[in-house]
C-alpha cells in the first residue's frame, strides 16, 4: 500500500484514470450526477433532520473525497452514495418518488446507449484486443519464440499474459508490481533512452504499438540528389541491424533479436523490406532499384499467407493496398530503376 501511494504522483502522469474526474471528459458524466445528486439528499435530509444516518455521511464523505482525487474510485463512491441517497429520501411522497426515479430513468436511457455502450463497441472497445493478432503469431511460432525475454507496453501486458501464458512472461501489465517499469519506460524520451533501457532487462522478442509516431531523415537518392523520408519510430528504437520485423498487423508489430533465434528460422519469416509504416522508404528503394518488384511482391505473397492463416483477412487486405501505395510513390519520386540489389539500405533504417 505504501508503494502504491509513493507512487501515486507519478502514476497519474502515465495513466489518466489514476487522475482527478473531469467535467470536460463525457465518459464522467454520470459520476458527476450521482455527485451532485447524492450530495443534495444527504444535504437535505441532514437539514431536516429526517432520514440522515451519520454513518452514511461520513462513509458518502469519504468515498467522495477518494474519487475526486482518482477517476479509479468513482465506481466505489457509487456504490455507496446511490443506496445513502435512496435512504435519506424516503421520506418524500410516493409521487415525488416516482419523479424522481423516472427523471432518472430517463436520463439514463439516453446516457448509456449514447455514451456508455459505443465505448464498449469496436473500434472503441479494442486497445486491449489490439494486441490479438500478436498474440495468435506468437502462438504460432512459440516452438521458436517461447522464453524470449518479451517487451510489451503496459496497457497491453494484461490481455498478453490472459492468450500466451505460460508460454511467455509479459514484461509488464496494469498491476501494481509493474509500476516501476511503468513509470521508467515512460520517462524515456530518446532513443538512445530505450537503447539502454532494452540492454538493461535484455529484450528478444518486442511487441511494438504502431502509432503515428515518424522521424524524418534526409537519404542520398542518387544523381547527387537527397529527399527527406519518415521513417517509423519502432525502426531507432530496435535498429534492423540487431532486430528483424517478423510479423505485424493493423495494431501491432512484432519484432525478434537477430541473435535469439535460429537463422534459418528467421530468413523464412523476416521482412526486410515490406514493413509496417515504412511505405516512403520502400518506395524510394524501389525507385532506387534497391529492391525488386517482384521481391516485395514475395513478401506481400508471403505476409498475405501468414495472416489469413492465422484469421486476419483485414490484414491481407490492408497489404493490398499498401502495395499499390508503394508503386505509386515509387513512381512519383521519378527515378528509373538501375539493378536489383536486396540489401540496399538508406539512411541506414532499412
């Protein structure tokens, strides 16, 4: 509990709900009624001396003190102050009752179908199943995988551990023995930062958000020309020099140290150049004939295979379109294509 406490500060800079309720976020509508109106009735059954118990009070005071100062207490103030309230106004008439509790019905009717439920349908409701598709590849593979010392980030650990346990150990989840590397890990803010903390607890194997998170970099394109290219995140935080892309979906991408695994193994599944978030750059490689089209096209062949055998034709479709991308940009850099080579890299990111 002490640990917990020291670490309430902190917390609440990494994850919202560890923070104070806000009237500006919809989802705390409805704490902020029963608030209001739990409030009101023990107000007013204290100033007519009726119904008010003073252990209610004091548990109602208690309980509002806790949630206001964490979003996570909300529910247990709930669960007290709407049976306080509905004790301190019993002594209002029948018809004042039924008001009461048809005003409320009717403010919940249009409150949970407009608000509560679509958080609990997709697209909202799928941070925790984002990382299913990693989940299901490393299922797949974990003859070749299981043991790897596993990165993940927090907010997906829990769901990891629930699918892949007790093939693989999640490096940290939404429990309180995890807060130190919560709190570590957020506080990196370069790559050198995530290099060393990667060295620190020996990672192998990576499950890595895709977010829209690019860094650009100025590459050589040939004829003396250079042209600006972004570059994903997850590409300087694990270099493909020490870590190949084995596998990635709309949610994720998973990605295993050279040195951890067999090498034929990992020639049969890395993807060197059809990577995730990467359409500039392997553009510009096929522009500059770094590779082929009929070499990216046997990686799209071999990564449309992957996810619809593991049930993911969202995916495979996705792969589609992102090849048409490519040859498009490919063309729009307007560089002819002098050899196949590859292994051609640029500005060292792939």
């Amino acid at each position: 509990l002490y640990s917990h406490l020291s670490d309430m500060s902190r917390l609440r800079q990494v994850i919202a709900e560890w923070g104070p309720p806000s009237l500006q976020n919809i989802y705390q509508a409805g704490y902020w009624f029963v608030l209001v109106l739990s409030g009101a009735a023990l107000g007013r059954s204290a100033l007519k001396r009726g119904n008010f118990v003073p252990a209610h009070g004091a548990a109602w005071a208690f309980f509002a003190c806790s949630s206001l100062g964490s979003s996570r207490n909300t529910g247990f103030f709930a669960l007290a102050a709407i049976p306080f309230a509905a004790y301190a106004m019993k002594d209002l008439s029948k018809t004042s009752l039924f008001r009461a509790s048809l005003a409320i019905l009717v403010l919940c009717a249009g409150y949970v179908p407009a608000v509560v439920w679509p958080r609990f349908d997709e697209p909202h409701f799928a941070e925790a199943v984002k990382a299913e598709g990693a989940c299901r590849y490393l299922n797949h593979e974990k003859t070749a995988l299981k043991g790897l010392r596993l990165y993940n980030g927090w907010d997906r650990g829990g769901y990891i551990g629930f699918r892949l346990h007790p093939d693989y150990a999640v490096f940290q989840d939404g429990r309180y023995l995890f807060h130190e590397y919560l709190v570590e890990s957020h506080n990196i803010k370069s790559a050198s930062g995530w290099l060393a903390f990667s060295k620190k607890y020996g990672f192998e194997l990576a499950v890595m958000e895709r977010k829209n998170n690019f860094v650009q970099m100025p590459v050589p394109a040939g004829s003396g020309k250079t042209v600006t290219v972004r570059f994903p995140y997850y590409s300087f935080l694990l270099p493909p020099e020490e870590w190949a892309v084995v596998f990635w979906d709309t949610a994720s991408v998973v990605l295993v140290r050279r040195a951890s695994v067999d090498g034929g193994w990992l020639a049969a599944r890395e993807f060197r150049h059809f990577k995730p978030d990467n359409t500039q750059a392997t553009a510009l490689k096929l522009a500059l004939g770094y590779v082929s089209v009929s070499g990216l096209e046997a990686e799209l062949a071999r990564y449309r295979k992957t996810v619809l055998e593991l049930g993911l034709p969202g995916s495979a479709l996705a792969a589609l379109r992102r090849m048409d991308e490519i040859k498009a940009q490919a063309r729009a850099f307007g560089y002819n294509t002098p050899k196949e080579n590859s292994h051609g890299k640029l500005g060292g990111r792939t």
